[in-house]
C-alpha cells in the first residue's frame, strides 16, 4: 500500500538536502532562505457564490 503526499514524500528521502538545493535553484531561491507555506484553506459551511474564473 502506498501512503503519503506524492507533492511532498521527495522531501523525505535520504537525499532530501541536495533535493531541497536543486528546488531553490529552480525555483530562484537562495540557498539561506527558509521557505514557509502559507495555504489557508475554506472551512465554512456557507456557499455564496463561485470564484470568477
């Protein structure tokens, strides 16, 4: 059986730093950066309207 979040199980193998430098070379970041997500999610239980596309 496979578990986890395929976004982020890379960031957990044995060679996550050099993974971790690759993806903020990508991705412009520097190497002394600290990265955090801020992903708030909806959580109420009324529905007003769409989101315009």
């Amino acid at each position: 059986m496979e578990t986890g979040y395929p976004r982020n199980d890379i960031l957990y193998s044995a060679n996550k730093e050099s993974l971790i430098k690759k993806i903020k070379q990508e991705l412009g970041i520097g190497e002394d950066k600290k990265i955090i997500l801020y992903a708030p999610t909806w959580r109420g239980n009324e529905f007003y309207e769409s989101w315009p596309v």
